[in-house]
C-alpha cells in the first residue's frame, strides 16, 4: 500500500502527553436549532458510557440566551466536559467548531457528533476495543489508478460483469486508522430505491446507515472516527461547505486504513 500523504498543510494541535484520552468527543450546539431536553438526552449518553476513557468538548456556535449552567443543572454529564461558546456566530452548519475541537482535543482519536445525537452506552468501549486489540484486521486497498472517467467505467463494469478491472490488496494490519460504525438515522423511511427524512416519525421509525462503503451520501459526520493526529495532518475541518463530511471523508477514507466496527452504536436524529 502506497504511503498516506497529507494533502492539507498540517495545523497545530494540543501536545501529545502519555495522559491523553482515547478519545475526544467534540459535540457541536445551537440553541435555537437544537432543544435543550435534546442536549441533556444527548449529555446523558455520555455520562452513561460503559468505558470513560474519553473527553468531551461542547461548542455553541454564538452567543447563548441562556448558560450551560442553567441548561445542564442537575443532569448528568460526563466528568471532563468542556462547554465553549463562541462570541459571535459563524453559521457554517457547525464546522469550524468542528476545527476548533481537532486543534483544542487531548484525545488519541476524535469523534464527531450534534447536540441531538445519541451515543449507546458501549460506543466508547467499542471504539476502544477496535483500536487495541492486538489481532490483525484486514484492510482493502485499491492498487489500480485510472483517470476519473476512466475509473467510474472500470467501476460499472465490475458491478455489471464481475470483472477486476479495479482489483483491491487485500492485507492485515493491528491498527487502523479510521474506524467507521453504524448508526440509526431517525426519521428516515422507504422510499422505493432510497429513504426519505420525515422528522415526525423520528420517535417510532429510522433506518440502520452501516456508512460504508465512504461514500458522499452514504455515511454521516457521526460516524467517522479517525486519529488525531491524522487531522492535524490535514488541516483539520478545512472544508466549510454544507456537505463537507461527504466530501472530505471519502478522500480520508482512500488514504487511510478504514475498519468497519460491525455494530450500530449510536442515532442520528
């Protein structure tokens, strides 16, 4: 396998310590968007992880009408939290508090996820286990490099025909890193070949997003989990469009060591 070059230029980030956490959880807030039983559901999901090996970083995108104080009192959170709130507001569908979290993390890895998600009780355990276990995972890499119109034909021929056009290596490796895991995207519904959001059947209805293979419309912002370090390498969240996860985690994902966790572990609301 080729060696992973940064495209970006690299940034700088917190120092790495031997005390640093697995993992940083960076939780991204917007009070008109976001209800504030929906932040403490999402804080408790937190505080309820089976592993605590993890930080937790919240950022308010703006000025807040009300404190976190007054938003979290009594509930229960995880006991290294972090809120920031930022004195003006970006309006960038939360992405450079996504920066801001990658340069300010201590953790080993970075999670990504919104005030209104939910994270099951063993997300962190999981996690964890995936990125210590001393085994061997094995990895596919793709070896062949076309031109894009060149490749996309490649692509539709070995779908259609079964051709290998576009062989992998396939290879083992005890580290990955990236790690990507499934999660229910509430309110989805069947719509023939594709799904549909209707957000009033959020509370009985979704739809499992394995997110891979990592593509543009096939995984979420939640559900890449890569190393710190590797961030850092490129450029943090550098892209601020709309759909920038869908577009910057493909090419992450051609350059990296991606494990698919084979669990659901958290919802999209």
């Amino acid at each position: 396998m080729a060696k992973p070059t940064a495209q970006r230029q690299p940034i700088t980030g917190q120092p790495f310590t031997a005390d640093d956490p697995m993992f940083t959880v960076i939780v991204t807030d917007y009070e008109p968007s976001v209800s504030r039983g929906y932040l403490r559901r999402k804080m408790a999901s937190l505080a309820e992880q089976t592993c605590k090996d993890f930080e937790v970083l919240v950022y308010h995108d703006g000025p807040k009408a009300q404190s976190y104080e007054e938003d979290m009192a009594g509930a229960p959170m995880h006991p290294a939290t972090r809120f920031i709130v930022t004195p003006t507001r970006t309006g960038d569908w939360g992405h450079t508090a996504r920066d801001m979290g990658i340069r300010a993390a201590r953790g080993r890895w970075i999670i990504h996820t919104n005030a209104d998600n939910i994270f099951y009780p063993t997300l962190i355990a999981v996690l964890k286990e995936m990125v210590t276990d001393p085994q061997p995972w094995t990895f596919a890499y793709p070896t062949t490099q076309y031109p894009v119109g060149v490749k996309g034909l490649a692509k539709w021929l070995d779908r259609k025909f079964g051709t290998l056009l576009l062989p992998p290596e396939v290879f083992e490796h005890s580290q990955p890193q990236i790690l990507v895991y499934g999660v229910v995207m509430r309110g989805q519904v069947a719509l023939k070949n594709s799904q549909l959001r209707v957000s009033r059947a959020a509370d009985r209805q979704g739809t499992v997003l394995g997110g891979v293979p990592v593509e543009y419309g096939r995984i979420d912002a939640m559900q890449l989990v890569m190393q710190r370090a590797l961030w850092l390498a490129e450029g943090g969240w550098h892209d601020r469009s709309m759909n920038s996860d869908g577009m910057m985690y493909p090419v992450f994902a051609r350059k990296y060591r991606v494990l698919a966790v084979p669990a659901v572990l958290g919802e999209h609301w």
